[in-house]
C-alpha cells in the first residue's frame, strides 16, 4: 500500500477491545488470525445461518473484530468495552415517541448505495435520539445497508441533529419545539448530542458488506484519488464505446458521412485500430463531425405481427413521444391491424455465447434512442449507421476481463426474465458493452489497495448498469429503477457505466466516507438464532423487519 493512500489510523497506534496495536493494519492482521481460527470450529459453523463460504472467502470479505461475513465472536467484547459501570442500574424511562416521521430520500448518505428497502437514517436517528443516551447500545437485527448504524454515529453530529429541527445547546443538550398547556410554543430538553455504538445484524453477506462500508471512514483524499485513477484507466482502454457522431444542424450530407465512418469502423481488425479510429484526436478538420459522449441508449422489444408475420419495433409502433404516453393498443406499421403486447408474440434471436459455450435463445432487442452531450448540452438522436455499426464491433470482441456467468437460481422472482426474454445467467443482464466496462472496473478493484471500498462502489452500480431499468417516456424521460424484481422491461436504459461509476466514487460517495467515526460492529447470521447474546443486553432494539413475504431477498441479492 503506497504511503498516500493510507489512512491516519494507518500510522497510529490503535487501541480495539482493550487491546493497542501499532497501527490499524497490525490490528486487522491479528483479529483475522483469531477468526481463521475460530472458523475451524465445527461448532461455530452450526449457528443458524452461517453463510455458504470457504474460509479464505470469509476472512478475505471481513475486517474482524468491526465486520464479519460470518456470525461475530466478539459481540459481547464490543458490548462491555467502555461501557459506565452504572449505566445498567440507573433507572431508564422514557413516553413512547409519539409523532409522524417523515424523511425524503434525496439525501446523499441514502442514495450512495442501493437496496430493495431501506429507511432513511435522519428517520432513525429521531427514534434513536429519543430512546437513547450518547454511548448506549443499539441493535438492528434486520440491518440491511446499515442505516441504523450511521444513524447511531450521526448522532453525534451537531449539523446533522440540527437539520432535523431540532436545537443543540453549547453542552450537548438537544431540545425539541412543543406546546405548553397555555397553547405557547416552547423548547425542551429531550436527549443528549453523542454517538450511539450500533450492533448490525443481517442474513446476506450481499447487505452486511454494504453495512460496514456505509459505517467505516477512509482517507477521502485517498478514495477521490484512486477512484479518478481507476476510472482514469478504465475511461483509456473503453471510453471508445460510448462515442457517437454530432453533426452540425445545416450539414444535409450526414447520412451519407455516418455511412462511411461505418465502413471504417466495419475496417478495422483489432481494438487497437478501433480505439485510434475513435480518439479524440482522430477528428481535426473542419468538415469532420464532432465526439459526442453518450450518456445511455434506449433499447426496445420487438414483437411480430400475427397479422402479417412482420417484426414490429415496440418503440416505433407504441411510444407517443410528444405525449409522453406508451399506447396499449397501436397499428402495426406494415398491415394496420390492430396490437398490443399481449396479442404479439416476441421476436427471437438465437446466437453462441462463448462465455459458456451454449447456444441461447433470447427475445431480440434494437436500439431506438442515444442521449449523448457534447461539452455540457445534451442530445438526443436515433441511432444511425455509425451507432449500429459501433454495437456491431463490439458484439464481435472478446472481453479481456473476467465477469460472472453463473446461471439463475431457480425461484419466485428468477423467472420472470428466463421467460420473457430468455436471460438464463447473471451475464444476460448487461449489454456486451456494459459488461466489457464492468469487467474492466473489477479487475481494477480487485488490485486496489482500498479494496472494500472500491467493491463497495462497483456494487453500488452494477444494478443500475443492468437491464433491470425502465425507461420512463413521460416526464423528464429519466431512466428508474425496477425495484424489488427482477422484471425487465420492453424499454430499457442502458447507462453510461465511466459516468455511473464517476457519480458514486467522486460526486457522492467523496463527501460521504470522512464523516463516520467508524463505531458499529456488523456481523451475518440470522436474527432467530443469536447465540451468544442470552447474557447481553442492549439499550435500544430498533427493528424493521424484511418484508420477506412479497420481496425475495435471495433472489434480488443474487
């Protein structure tokens, strides 16, 4: 690890568990020796909903004693250090908390990594701040991203408690607005700015890794600048996939000149002619067009006609995109009978994929629309012989990069998109150009020396990159996410991975990684079978439950 990408805790002595360590990296090597130990214990393996997982994978995922991919042996010492002698026998009452919580999800904490549910952690922090004294203990059971967590340390922020409405004394008094009995608005003291310590527990590896991500500080100038370096690095080797051509309004040659930057692009015979046709620097004259940089491209289902048998573009035949509307019932454009998607049957594709040497069948899709900027202004455009022929060389390389192709489990959720569009394996769910830059970004992370953290961005996008979008023709046409589900819509964005990628390592997360203190402790096991905790006690259980009855978290996490 290079000197500058090291945190402060790096060089300093760290005291973990009653323990000093010369620094945070002589701490993280002994624990983990404790943990292969431990792993080698039948009996430790037997706790209800320990992972499937070899030990190298778990130790490697885990930073004991603060994160374990696997139950946590260390609760009870997290729980007992530091704690006041005699906080267990002050009496503790507090009046039920009684008010409406409502928080919006705009908030950057909230939106830097995704999940299926999640409650925004200013949500957490009223109940929190009501129940509890700084350094008490909360527990979530159910963690999911670790909102409980940030919201436990949060509370000792006195921006963040202040932007909830509330007041903070120069002594770390918080009060709230009430009414007296008079009808007069008053001020009352209610809690205590500090931090809570959180005990975050969760079933999937999937959620406890984003947990402790979302609760562990970094060097910030470290993370912006070896996010930018891989970025950097990956924008060199695949920025030339998302070129398009601009074209001036009074050029009336442009068709005519897209189809000779086909033909040129159709030329080349390797990626390195391919990368130096569609550099920057290969545009210089005057009468040349301009790069533009696109930010996603439309993809639409084609069905056939059961009239005349001919394919009909789901886009073309359905979408009003002045009116913002997609029609249920349309005119096929060739014979005018009248459609709708339930009375069509899908247009199909068969093809070799070598990523696992099988022949598949998948419902043939074409792209309809290319959002792309030049500079700061934004275009749009129908994709022209340039664009198709673009997709066409890329669909015809290899990628150098290792990527998933495991086969979708069997389940509730998993087969919708087996049916409906044929996508078998993990890697069906991306176009062979996102899949390429995915690829390109993993093996990157995987070198990195702020590994988690990197991992942490990359799953942060790698949903968002994916088929599972919808794009929405009214409005602002902005592309949203299918939550909860695995369906895969008849119109779908296919996002501009380098730009994803740039929004969640620079824009959001760089503000977000230096404002944690680093205290829960995380751990995966289930929360019916808490071994271990009969003789603890906690100050505060805040519990939301998964909603494990309409959402298939397996599933959705795989």
């Amino acid at each position: 690890m290079k000197q500058d990408e090291m945190s402060e805790l790096d060089f300093k002595p760290v005291t973990c568990l009653g323990m000093t360590f010369k620094n945070d990296e002589e701490r993280r090597a002994y624990f983990t020796e404790e943990l292969r130990k431990k792993l080698q214990d039948p009996e430790f393996r037997k706790i209800e909903g320990f992972p499937i997982g070899n030990d190298e994978d778990i130790l490697a995922l885990s930073d004991p004693p603060y994160y374990t991919a696997c139950p946590n042996p260390w609760i009870a010492d997290f729980i007992n250090d530091q704690r006041p002698e005699t906080r267990d026998t002050e009496p503790c009452h507090r009046e039920p908390f009684a008010a409406d919580v409502s928080e919006g999800k705009n908030d950057p904490i909230y939106n830097a990594h995704s999940y299926h549910t999640k409650v925004p952690h200013k949500a957490i922090m009223r109940y929190i701040l009501h129940y509890t004294e700084p350094g008490d203990v909360v527990f979530d059971g159910f963690c999911g991203t670790g909102m409980t967590g940030v919201a436990a340390q949060l509370c000792g922020d006195r921006e963040v408690v202040m932007s909830l409405g509330y007041k903070v004394n120069m002594d770390g008094t918080i009060l709230q607005e009430e009414t007296d009995e008079d009808g007069k608005t008053v001020w009352r003291p209610f809690s205590k700015l500090g931090a809570r310590r959180a005990i975050l527990n969760d079933l999937s590896p999937a959620a406890t890794f984003i947990a402790y991500n979302y609760n562990t500080p970094v060097n910030v100038a470290a993370f912006e600048k070896e996010a930018k370096r891989i970025l950097k690095e990956v924008e060199t080797e695949c920025g030339w996939m998302y070129r398009t051509l601009h074209w001036e309004s009074s050029r009336t040659d442009q068709r005519g000149l897209c189809d000779e930057w086909a033909e040129k692009l159709k030329a080349c015979k390797t990626v390195e002619e391919v990368r130096t046709l569609l550099s920057p620097q290969s545009l210089v004259l005057s009468t040349d067009p301009m790069w533009g940089h696109i930010n996603y491209t439309v993809w639409s289902d084609v069905f056939v006609c059961q009239e005349c048998t001919n394919e009909v573009v789901f886009w073309e035949a359905a979408v009003d995109q002045e009116a913002g509307k997609v029609h249920d019932e349309f005119p096929c454009p060739h014979c005018g009978a009248t459609l709708s998607k339930r009375t069509m049957d899908r247009a199909w594709v068969t093809r070799f994929d070598k990523a696992i040497g099988k022949t598949i069948r998948q419902a043939r899709q074409v792209p309809v629309l290319i959002n792309y900027s030049v500079g700061k202004q934004r275009y749009e455009k129908t994709p022209d012989a340039f664009d198709l022929a673009l997709i066409e060389t890329i669909e015809a390389l290899d990628i150098p990069h290792w990527f998933p192709t495991n086969r979708m489990p069997e389940g509730y959720n998993t087969e919708q998109p087996k049916v409906s569009h044929g996508l078998t394996n993990v890697h069906h769910f991306y176009t062979k150009r996102n899949l390429w830059v995915l690829g390109g970004f993993w093996t990157l992370t995987r070198e990195s020396s702020l590994l988690s953290k990197m991992v942490w961005v990359c799953t942060g996008i790698d949903t968002i990159c994916s088929k599972l979008l919808n794009f929405r023709v009214a409005g602002s046409g902005k592309p949203t996410p299918l939550k909860g589900t695995l369906y895969t819509s008849s119109l779908y964005p296919e996002l501009n991975v380098l730009n994803m990628f740039y929004n969640k390592a620079v824009l959001r997360l760089k503000p977000i990684v230096d404002s944690l203190f680093g205290l829960p402790i995380t751990e995966t096991r289930s929360a019916d079978r808490l071994d271990g905790y009969a003789d603890l006690s906690f100050d505060y259980i805040f519990t939301d439950p998964p909603f494990g009855g309409n959402l298939m978290y397996s599933e959705l996490n795989f």
